[in-house]
C-alpha cells in the first residue's frame, strides 16, 4: 500500500482548499465548521476574499449557513457539546477576519442580543455556546458574563440598545431571578421594547411564560433559531 493511499484511508490526505472553486469551496468550509477545524475555516474565508466575494456573501454563505448544519444536527442530538464548541470556536476564527469588514461596509447584523447569566449563578458553558450560535446566526452579540444583578443588565440595554434580551441559569435557586428582572423592566415602562429569550438545565416552557419571557429555548439551536424567528416577525409587525 502506497503511502498515499495509507493517508487517504487513515483520512489525513489534506485538501488544497485553494484548488477548489468557489461553490466547492464553500460546501468544503460546510464540512471545515461541521468538523470544528478554524485553521480551515480562516484559510478559507481568506481565499474567499481574496477572490472578490464581500464581506458579508462570506458570512452568509460559507459560515452562517455552515453553522446551521451545525445547529440542525446539535437540536437532533447528533453532535453534542464539545463538538458545537469546536465548530464555534472555528467560527470565530472567520469572523476574526470578516468583523473589521463587515464594520467598514456598514453591513447591518439581523440583530443585537445582550445575554448573561442572573445573579447568584456562575454557571457560562450553556450561555457562552448560546452566544456562539447566536453570533453564528449573524447576530451581534454582547456577553455581559455570570452573576448578572438587574443594574448590569439594565446599563447593557441602556448602552447596547439590543433587540433581544438573553438570560440563562443553571441553579433552582437563581432561576426566580429572572422574574426580578423582567419585572423591573415592566415597573420602567421598557418590557416591551425588546425580546426575552430564557434558558438554562432546570428551566422549561412553562417556566418561561410563568415569568413574562417571550420564549425558552431549551438549547443553543433552539435559541438561534428562535431568535431569529422573533426578530424577523416583530419587523414584519412593525
């Protein structure tokens, strides 16, 4: 067996991305995220690039679209954790690249979201990959952190002016905290002003509604897709 052969078997045989042409380049970068490989996904989207596509063709077409194979197979439980993680993690690496141009052409985001974890919770792993999905979803996201109290929640709206309000928690015993929340945003006249999503392990959907959320996602694909739902019906609406 030739050593050629050896390393298409073992699956080692590197693909010379720049070979490839733009469609299949593309659906490559599918499989690059899929398999969480940002060494790939950098090199890719700078080829792409380089050969005349924008900013924002990049963004859509080669990682957005790719991270929603990835969302579709993680809400089926086909891929778990770890590997969202590592697919994320790659698309960062793109977005490395993309965010300073994407800024410079004044593309619009589909949205912002202010996410955090409540007060009296230091739990991240769920919120960090929700942020993830949401960025790989095309939102722009701001991760105000853990143990969020109502003022940094209410500085970050203040500051950001998002369209959606993400709050996750792992603990029972911080989950009434999002109540307090809500609830402060109500007594402000500001409830309205924007989309609460809600999750976290002990959460469930009559949770949600119990509280005044608009929405629990009991996942990060959920939550993608979630969000972008409400955003494009409450423009629809406006």
């Amino acid at each position: 067996m030739s050593d050629a052969e050896s390393n298409e078997i073992d699956g080692e045989e590197e693909i010379d991305l720049k070979a490839l042409n733009d469609e299949d380049l593309a659906a490559q970068m599918h499989d690059d995220l899929y398999d969480g490989l940002a060494d790939e996904i950098a090199e890719g989207t700078q080829i792409l690039l380089d050969r005349g596509w924008g900013a924002e063709k990049v963004l859509n077409d080669a990682l957005v679209e790719g991270m929603r194979i990835v969302g579709i197979d993680f809400r089926d439980g086909i891929l778990f954790v770890p590997e969202v993680l590592l697919s994320a993690n790659a698309m960062k690496a793109g977005m490395e690249l993309l965010r300073p141009l994407l800024a410079e052409t004044g593309v619009e985001p589909i949205g912002k979201v202010v996410i955090g974890t409540v007060k009296g919770d230091i739990h991240d792993i769920g919120k960090n990959l929700v942020a993830m999905m949401l960025e790989g979803a095309g939102f722009e996201v701001v991760d105000i952190g853990i143990n969020s109290d109502v003022d940094s929640f209410l500085e970050a709206i203040a500051q950001h002016k998002p369209d959606i309000l993400g709050m996750s928690a792992l603990l029972t015993t911080t989950m009434p905290y999002m109540k307090v929340v809500i609830d402060t945003l109500s007594e402000k006249g500001m409830r309205d002003d924007f989309i609460i999503l809600v999750g976290g392990a002990p959460l469930n959907e009559e949770f949600g509604e119990a509280i005044g959320a608009d929405a629990y996602c009991r996942d990060a694909a959920v939550a993608a897709e979630t969000a972008s739902h409400l955003v494009s019906a409450r423009r629809a609406a406006a």
